[in-house]
C-alpha cells in the first residue's frame, strides 16, 4: 500500500503508463504547496499583526508624552500669567521666583514634546513594513520557481 502512494504516473509515448517509485504524485505536491501557501499566509498575517501592534504602542506612548507635553505648557501660561501679575502689582522680587517657575514649565513641556515627536516618527508609516516586504519576497519567489518549472 505504501508503495502505491510513493508513485507518481507520466504517461509514456506509446499509451502506456510509467510509474517512479519514491517521486510523489502531482496531486500531493498540489496539497503540499497549498498547505505550504496556506501556512505562510498566517505568518505572514501573524507578522503584520505583531509589527503593527508595536507601532501602535510607540503611537500611543508618543500621543501621551505631546498630551503632557501640552498640559505642562497649559501650566506654564498660567505661571506666565502670574508672573506678570505679580511684576505689576508689586515691584519686587516676587515675579523673578514666578519668572524662574515658567522658564522651567515651558522647557520640561519642550522636552516632553520632543520625545513625543519622536515616538510618533518611530510610528510612521504604519504599514508593516517587515511583513510587506517578506510577502514581496515570497512572491517573487514563487514567481522565480514558477519560471524555472517552464524551462
């Protein structure tokens, strides 16, 4: 019985049919390669699916920082706000403390933007590129078997 299924069949010139031992049928070979096919669909969805859920952490992270990064400017304004107050009703060294506070609000909130910034490029594009460029990969392939196959 195992014998049978190890043949492949090619009909001869004269009618007859010859069987190679060992060879798999073409029939097997289409259910390997669909099999195959099949398999590399997942993961290669798998792979888009993972590299787009990282992207969108940076995404998120990113949008968090520039959220920050506005609340603090939101503050500074506020101390900026006192600061003139304080400069104009009372002329005194008050409004420098209030000064120093602002300077630093406003360059903790560049900063925060700045890492946002960069998140958000670490982000960007988000197509999958690895999982793009691995079905790119696959087809040729496939493309260059296919080719050599009819040679």
């Amino acid at each position: 019985m195992a014998d049978v299924l190890n043949r492949s069949s090619a009909q001869a010139g004269n009618g007859r049919v010859v069987t190679r031992v060992g060879e798999p049928s073409t029939s097997e070979l289409v259910q390997r390669a669909s099999e195959q096919i099949t398999r590399l669909i997942k993961d290669e969805f798998a792979l888009a699916k993972a590299e787009l859920t990282e992207k969108g952490k940076h995404a998120g992270v990113g949008v968090g920082l520039f959220g920050g990064g506005g609340a603090l400017a939101l503050y500074g304004l506020g101390a900026g706000i006192a600061t003139i107050i304080l400069a104009l009703a009372l002329v005194m060294p008050a409004w420098l403390a209030s000064l120093i506070v602002t300077v630093v609000l406003f360059i903790g909130a560049g900063i925060l933007a700045l890492l946002g910034r960069k998140q958000v490029k670490q982000a960007v594009p988000p197509m999958p590129q690895a999982a793009t460029d691995g079905v790119k990969a696959d087809v040729e392939a496939v493309t260059e078997a296919v080719k050599r196959g009819r040679s």
